[in-house]
C-alpha cells in the first residue's frame, strides 16, 4: 500500500515553490514597478503612476541608436545560427563524416567556454589580423555564441524523428535536397524555431562579448543599459528593461500562435 504524502512534506514543497517565485518575479516586478514611476530617481514602491519614462527612451539618440542596432544584430544572428545550426545537427544526427564527435565538441564548445575568454580572444584575434572592430566581428562573436542552441534544440527534434519517412521518399525517387527541403527539414522545425527564439534572445540581452567588441558608435541596448547605470542612473533604465522583457514575452505568444507551446517545450 501506497503511503500518502505527509502534510508536513507538502507544506514545505509549497513554501520552496514560493520562494522560488519571489526570487524569480521579484526583481522583474521591482523593474516593472520603478518603470512607471514619476520619481526622478529609482526608488520602490514607485511614486505615483507615469509613462514619461518610456517616452524618454525614443527621444533618446542614445537609447534609439543601440536599440536599431541590438535589433539589427539579433536578427543576423538569428538567420546565421539557424542556417549554420540546422546544417550541422542533420549531419551530426546522420553521422556520415569521420570526426564527428569532435565536430560535436567543437560546436557546443561555447556553451562551457566563459564568455569573457571568448571575448578577449576574438578582439585580439579580430584586431591583430583584420583591424579595427566593427559590426561583422560583434555579428560573428554573437553568431559562435548562440550556435550551440540551435544545434542542441534541433538535434533533440531530429533524435525523435521517423528515419523511415525519409528512406519511403528515397525510394518513391526524391533525391538528396528533396528529401531534406520536404522531409527533414519540416521534422526540424519545432527544434529550428526554438534555436531561433534562443538565438534572438541570446544576441539581443549579450553584453559581455559587446563590452569587449564595442566602439563609441557600435553600441547595444545591454551596453547602453551599463553605461546609464555607470553615470547617471534613472528610471529609463528600468522602462528599457521592461520594453526587453516584453519583447521576450511578444517572442513567445508569437510561436504559440504559429507552433504551439507544448511542442516548443517539448524539444
């Protein structure tokens, strides 16, 4: 006979499960919070109800400037790593080349590399070989980084995949890139758009690569973000905050229309 759980037991699940969402929501609520305040300064519980701040961020330059540019490089990032990514998990599934667990090590390698080693190496690398730094650099250090993701998420798809439905359109004549663009490539799709959504989110909040790859005129949010705290902190900071966290929030009702979120979850 099967014991019931003790209420002790369940009490303090409950309490752990609490917890975990204070420390969770609770820094997200105090940014919400001071976003809207009419305080001059950052200060919670906010004082009063104002939404000057977030106007104050697109009559920024500053602000405007590293947002364009943030989401320009996001999205580079997100085209290159999933092209890349998807290429790679199909051949690292099907095993076809010899050293393919090396090619494995070596894809998923930034994913135990420290971003700020990383960094460091590709300035030097970048600025002794090719020269000064530059939008291509910061879109291929955010490119190495965001990689493994897609790769990861995608071979976790493929791993579940039916290889029958492939070798059935082999057989009815399909060649090599039919059976890809009509076969494998929809069986990827729920690992490819969550790569995607990793990638996007990666390259838009990275800041340790773009402190060490940036110049007075290439600046992201996530610097801009640093350098407003550094000198003159005001709550513009906390309203882009949360614009960042709407926008992960817009990312995911997005693929729950268009895929569902059980099936993004579940890769």
């Amino acid at each position: 006979m099967v014991r019931g759980v003790p209420r002790w037991l369940k009490a303090l699940t409950w309490v752990f499960v609490a917890l975990t969402l204070v420390f969770v929501l609770g820094p997200l609520i105090v940014v919400a919070g001071v976003s809207v305040s009419e305080s001059q300064f950052i200060a919670f519980p906010p004082a009063g109800f104002s939404l000057r701040w977030f106007g104050a961020i697109f009559e920024s330059n500053a602000y405007v400037g590293a947002l364009v540019t943030s989401l320009q490089l996001a999205l580079l990032v997100t085209v290159t790593a999933t092209v890349i990514g998807a290429g790679a998990a199909i051949t690292l599934h099907r095993r076809r080349l010899p050293g393919t667990g090396i090619l494995a090590g070596l894809f998923l390698s930034p994913l135990i590399l420290p971003s700020i080693i990383f960094a460091i190496g590709l300035l030097m690398l970048w600025s002794a070989s090719v020269g000064p730094v530059s939008l291509p650099v910061l879109w291929i250090g955010h490119t190495v980084i965001a990689l493994p993701y897609v790769i990861r998420t995608t071979l976790a798809v493929l791993a579940d995949s039916d290889p029958f439905l492939e070798e059935a359109a082999r057989t009815m004549g399909a060649s090599r890139w039919q059976r890809i663009r009509h076969v494998v490539l929809p069986q990827c799709a729920p690992g490819l758009a969550a790569g995607a959504f990793f990638a996007f989110n990666i390259s838009f909040d990275e800041a340790v690569v773009a402190l060490f790859l940036r110049t007075p005129d290439l600046v992201t949010l996530p610097i801009q973000i640093y350098n407003q705290l550094e000198f003159s902190p005001d709550p513009t900071v906390a309203a882009v905050s949360t614009l960042m966290m709407g926008l992960t929030i817009l990312l995911i009702a997005v693929i729950d229309r268009f895929l569902g979120i059980q099936r993004f979850v579940g890769t």
